[in-house]
C-alpha cells in the first residue's frame, strides 16, 4: 500500500487538499462494503484491507474529520457525499485502467487488476475522458459505472 503522504494525482480534492492514495484505497473499499451491505463494518474494512482494527479506527477517524465518512457507533462507516464522489473517481479510473491493460495491451485478467490497482490512482483527470473515447471507439460504449457495481459485487462476496 502506498504510503499516507503520497498523494494521487486526480483523484480530486478535499477541501481544497489532494486525498492520498491511502485515504482513496479506504473510500473504495467502503464504497465496496456500503454497496454489498449498506454499510462499512471496521471488521470487514480491516480484512478487505489487511490490516489491524486499530489502524482502521484511525484512518476512519481521519477521513470522518475531512468530512468523507460518517460514523455510526456499533454499527459501521459510511460515505459522505464528498466521499462518495471521491471513491466512484478512483474506481472509475482503475477500471479505464484494467480495460485498457486487459482489451488493448492484452494483459491477463489478474496481472491486470493488480496493476490497474496501482495505475488508476495515477490516471490524470484531464487523461480520463480520451481513454474513454478510445475505449468507446474500439468496443464500444464503455460503463465503468456499471463495471464497477459488478466489480464490486464479486470482490465483496470474498470479504
């Protein structure tokens, strides 16, 4: 995982500050989570982030103070508007990047997520809507949107 102080490029601003590719990693999954079941539970965040409850409890508490998340006691996380947005511009973007990887470059499936994972974060938002149209031109009409729910429901079930 990328550390907390590098900042992904694109992935739009908080108040007028870049969110970190940490901060991005953590909208996306709890948009995952929120999507499957309503809400984040802390548990399933740390298993689908690999790491300690703790650490959870304080990056929730730091996106909750930017105003991404709100907190329900006992119960779980969930997206703010912002944060919302925030979480559908870094799937969005991941998800050009695995379709260019996987229909373009001809990359295997799973080589290709774990890049895009990696590349999407980097994916300028002036870069976004020519990749579209190259996606579009070539397959046809291009969803992420939808792609993502998908996406989601299958990487969800695992949690």
């Amino acid at each position: 995982m990328a550390d907390a102080s590098q900042k992904a490029p694109g992935l739009g601003t908080d108040r007028g500050r870049r969110v970190s590719q940490r901060a991005a990693a953590y909208l996306e999954a709890i948009y995952g989570l929120q999507e499957s079941h309503g809400l984040a539970r802390t548990s399933a965040l740390a298993s689908r982030m690999k790491v300690a409850l703790g650490t959870v409890t304080n990056v929730v508490r730091k996106l909750e103070s930017r105003g991404l998340v709100t907190r329900e006691a006992y119960r779980g996380v969930k997206l703010t508007d912002e944060g919302r947005r925030i979480a559908i511009g870094v799937l969005r973007k991941r998800r050009l990047a695995e379709r260019l990887l996987t229909d373009i470059l001809r990359v295997e499936s799973s080589e290709a997520r774990e890049a895009a994972s990696k590349l999407g974060p980097a994916i300028p938002d002036e870069v976004v809507k020519p990749i579209e149209k190259a996606l579009n031109e070539k397959f046809g009409r291009f969803n992420p949107q939808s792609s993502m729910k998908q996406d989601f429901h299958t990487q969800v079930e695992s949690v």
